[in-house]
C-alpha cells in the first residue's frame, strides 16, 4: 500500500547527476527529497546520473524523508530505462516515481504496468511504489481527475509552473511571479484550484512547483503563502535557504493550531452526554458546530503531522 500521507512540506529538488549535492540534501531538512532525472540533468548525464541515484538510495541515510526520483516523461526515449534502473536496482529503498509531464491517465497506466513487472520480477512487495503526477500543460490539466484516478499508485499533484507557463505561451520568464500586464488578479488561481480540487476529490495530496528566484526567501514565502493558504500540503523547493520557509509556510501557525485544539476539546465535550450533547455551542465570542470541528481537524492534523 502507498501512503498519501506522508509530510511533503519540503520537497527538494537535487540532480541526479550530482553526488555532492545528493550527498548534502541527506544531511538538510526537508520532509521529501527528489533525486532529478529530467531537467536538472544534462542528456549526456543521465545514464550515469541512474547509477549515482541507485546506489545513493541504497546507501541509506534518509531518515524520515520521502525519497523520490523523477524520470523523464514518456514523449522521450529515456523513461523506459529510468524506470527499469532505477526500481530494479534500489526499488526497496524507493518511495515514489514522479512522472513530468502528464497527459493523460494512460501515462500513469503505462507507468503502474511497468512498476508492477519490476516489482514481481525482482520480488518486491507489489504496489509499494506510489506516483507523483507533475501537471505541466494545458493537456494534462483538463484531464487531471482522470490523472489522479488512474492507479492507486498515485500520491500527488504536481503544479509545474515553468512548463505550465511555456506551454500555455503565458507572457511571463519569471516563474512563481504574476505575467506583467495581467493587473486584475491571480493568473495561476485557476490552475491552482483545478488541481487542488482534483487531490481532494480523490484524496491526493497537491503540491506546488518551484519558485525560480532562489535567493529571495520574501518572495518564496509570499508564492508559497498563497498555495498554503489555499489548501495545498507543500511546495517545491530548489535551494538549501528555501526549506525552512517552506516548513514554516505549510505548518500552521502556533496560535491557529492552539485555537484548533481548544475547538475540539470544546466541541467533543458539549456534544457529549456529559456537555448537554448539544449541536451549535460557544467558545468564548465564537459560535461552533460540527463544520468548526472539521475546519479545526484540518490544521490540528497538520499540525500533528509538523510535530507541534
Ligand atoms: C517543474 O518541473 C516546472 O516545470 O515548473
Ligand atoms: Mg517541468
């Protein structure tokens, strides 16, 4: 069985390709790493960059970490290979394959099929393996419940901003931030909603994609404000400097985790025989009922979940 709820606050973006930073992201504290066979990693790199992830999975030293590689999406003559090399040779010590690039559910079919062969040839435990789904075009965003639905597998939903913007010919090179000239709102408020109406429909997690500007940990926080606020349970992030931000921005804050607990004691105590069972009750100036008690579930889980 996959988990769906595993912590992903963090997820951390290292190139394959590059032991020295593999061997740092082991040591820093993101709840999720991904060892990148796609973009980060130079064409000519990448049937090396396989050998550097198997063996660096299988050398251990993750802790807690979610560990994840992204292959390199189906339109390519790469994945079949990163695939095989990678499950065959560390697929015990793997927690998810991320596939960019999504389009259709018959990719994430493809994908299960593959990993279910591997799993029973090598004699891994079958349906271990969860997927990450990166939605990255126009395509794939129209087809996102179909997407998520495609095989138990699937743990996430993936926003890939850089892709997304090229392919809709958003007028915009600096990823995370609003296209200029687009003054009348969000220009990613639909997409970010559409995928995360899909992840809780088909209980999913979304996450967002990365913010390009590595070094202005303001601006990743107000990108990431705006996803954490909305719902999503984490975000990208491509540089050592951007972790903390990101544990902080998808943790609740103290005092809402707080005030979350103190709505559920009091709610389960005046709806219970002892309280009077009653249905709407007072908390101090505020009125709550049984959808406060959700609402309240919702940040004191992730609040449990951050360990606080
Ligand atoms: C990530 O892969 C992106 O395209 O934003
Ligand atoms: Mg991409």
């Amino acid at each position: 069985m996959v988990d769906q709820q595993r912590p992903r606050r963090s997820c951390l973006a290292v190139p394959g390709s590059s032991q020295k930073m593999i061997d740092k992201a082991r040591t820093l504290p993101a709840d999720q790493v991904f060892l990148d066979l796609e973009d980060a990693c130079a064409p000519l790199a990448k049937p090396d960059a396989r050998k550097t992830i198997v063996a660096s999975l299988n050398e251990g030293g993750w802790g807690e970490k979610a560990r994840v590689v992204r292959v390199n999406d189906w339109t390519t003559e790469w994945t079949y290979r990163d695939v095989t090399e990678v499950v065959e040779g560390a697929g015990a010590n793997l927690d998810c394959i991320m596939l960019p690039k999504v389009q259709t559910p018959e990719q994430i079919h493809a994908l299960d099929l593959l990993i279910t062969q591997i799993e029973k040839t090598m004699g891994y435990e079958v349906g271990k393996i969860g997927i990450e789904a990166q939605i990255e075009n126009a395509l794939g965003l129209v087809n996102v419940d179909a997407i998520a639905t495609a095989s138990p597998r699937v743990e996430t939903i993936i926003f890939g901003p850089a892709d997304f913007m090229a392919s809709i010919n958003m007028k915009s090179l600096v990823v995370g931030e609003q296209p200029p000239g687009y003054d009348v709102g969000d220009a990613y408020h639909y997409i970010l909603m559409r995928i995360l109406m899909a992840a809780r429909a088909h209980d999913k997690q979304a996450i967002d994609g990365p913010y390009l500007q590595i070094r202005d940990v303001d601006g990743y926080k107000r990108v990431a404000g705006r996803s954490a606020a909305l719902g999503f349970d984490g975000k990208w992030v491509l540089h050592p400097g951007q972790i903390d931000a990101a544990n902080e921005v998808f943790s609740p804050k103290q005092d809402d985790y707080d005030h979350a607990e103190n709505i559920l004691d009091a709610y389960s105590y005046f709806t219970s025989e002892a309280g009077g069972r009653r249905g709407a009750v007072m908390l101090g100036d505020e009125m709550i009922d049984e959808a406060s008690r959700k609402m309240a579930l919702v940040i004191s889980g992730k609040g449990r979940a951050a360990g606080m």
